[in-house]
C-alpha cells in the first residue's frame, strides 16, 4: 500500500483504466514505495545482480539474453529499471547499458547505490532514443504489467532495437490473476476468471487512480509481443527452487512449487527486417 497519506485508504476496484491514467498513477505509486521497495527487497535483489523474479532465477545462470562473454560492448536497454540492479550487471559484464524507469524516486536510489550506469526518467511507450539504437532490450517485472498499451510498449522497444536484437522481459505469470494474491493456502483456490481482462485499479475518494496493473491472458501475452514486430523464441516458467525460501507479496514457496508465479517472454527482431 502507498506510504502517502490519504484522507481514507485507497480503494481496491476493477475498472477500465487508459494509458495517461495508468502512467501518472504508476509513476506517483512508485514515487511513494521506492523507498519501501527498496527496503523489503534491496537485500535480495543485490546491488548488481539481475534476478527475473521472485522464484530468483538469475541471468548468470539462465543466460536469456545470450552468453554472458558475449554481452561485452553491446548497448543494451533496461525498462522499469528501479534501481539499475540488472544494468550494474551488465555493465560489470562490459556492456554498455541504459537504466530507464517512470519513476524519479527509483532512479534516485539508483543514483544512490552508484556504478556510473546512464539513468532515463521515461515512459515506456515513448522512448526516447533514435532508431536502431540498442543490441538488446531488457525488463524484469518492470513497465510491462502496468502499461494499458503493451504493443505500443512493443513497438517502441523493436524500433530503438537494431535488426536481430533480442527482447527479453519477464511478467507476473498470467495464471496468477485467477487466484488471490496471497502467499498461503488462501492463494490456491481460484477466485476470479482468467479471462477477465479488467484492469485492477486502487483509486482514492475522488475516484482517481493511484495504481493500475493490467492483465493479459497468455495468449494475449504471444499475440501483443506478434504485434509488436517480434518473434517468440521462448517461453520461460521458472519452477520455484529449494533454496528459496522467502515469501515476497503473493509469492511463496508453498504457491511457487504448485503453480508458476513468473513468465518469461524471449524474443527476437528479424535479423533480415532493417525497417
């Protein structure tokens, strides 16, 4: 919940929401919890370290990007950067990476923990960057679940891509918005239809909203990355290990080793399509 203070708790609601309202109570929701973010979650995260989600698989072993010596001197953009964790690692690897996030709060704990990586205070879909300026593009929970335009977002990271750069992002697995968002045994019984594309929405006592978070089916997922000029080259599910045991919001170990809690979109801009 939001550290700002409100004449009375946001209410929790299922409404449809735009793109501008989506993007201004997002930023402001992050702006207020980047602190606490950071806080709750800095430890695991690490300072350079590039972990795709709560069940804690990390890039040094899954290598979705590619291998980690070939990373050296390719530009490389992080959307919904928070605080440039996953851009320190690249960079601690040789490439030449951008931090880009909605947030100012989360850049400036960026700033913060250090490493000379160029931060951008920015929407997702509106980058601002020239065409063709980056080898890869990258987001681990970041932008993707918040935006009511994911193929706008889409189109905007395969223009700033060079051909056959690689687009990997990571989502809370689309499975989950049927169950509530609990890390016990409350959390395991279906509670709403995985196909209602609704948005959830905590708005205050005017009825604005203070933060959005879409859903999209899975195959919604496939058709809007199709849409966005990119081919699907996998779909990771990471399964929960045994080493971790931490409950992070609706996440668990108890929920992680029954049904998968993080999707993995690996994708790819034609090699041959320089338009």
């Amino acid at each position: 919940m939001s550290q700002e203070t409100y004449d009375s708790e946001p209410e929790a609601t299922r409404r449809e929401a735009g793109a501008a309202e989506s993007s201004r109570a997002n930023r402001g929701w992050w702006d207020r919890n980047a602190d606490e973010y950071q806080s709750d979650h800095g430890t695991f995260l690490g300072d350079d370290r590039f972990v795709w989600g709560p069940e804690g698989l990390d890039e040094a072993e899954a290598g979705l990007l590619g291998p980690a010596d070939a990373l050296k001197g390719m530009d490389v953009l992080e959307i919904g950067a928070g605080a440039a964790q996953c851009a320190r690692w690249l960079a601690a690897r040789g490439a030449r990476p951008v931090a880009l996030d909605l947030s100012h709060r989360q850049l400036q704990h960026a700033l913060r923990l250090g490493g000379g990586v160029p931060l951008v205070e920015a929407d997702a879909g509106r980058l601002p960057f020239r065409d063709g300026s980056f080898d890869l593009a990258c987001s681990a929970y970041g932008a993707v679940p918040f935006v009511a335009d994911p193929v706008q977002v889409f189109r905007e990271v395969r223009r700033v891509l060079r051909p056959g750069g690689r687009w990997v992002f990571s989502v809370t697995h689309p499975i989950r918005w049927a169950f509530p968002d609990e890390p016990g045994p409350e959390g395991l019984s279906v509670s709403a239809s995985y196909f209602d594309r609704v948005p959830y929405v905590e708005q205050d006592e005017r009825g604005d909203a203070v933060y959005v978070e879409h859903h999209r089916t899975l195959g919604d997922r496939v058709r809007d990355v199709v849409a966005g000029g990119f081919r699907l080259v996998d779909l990771v599910e990471p399964e929960w290990p045994a080493w971790n045991d931490q409950e992070w919001g609706g996440w668990s170990p108890l929920r992680g080793n029954l049904i998968p809690g993080t999707a993995i979109f690996v994708c790819e801009r034609d090699s041959r399509d320089g338009a």
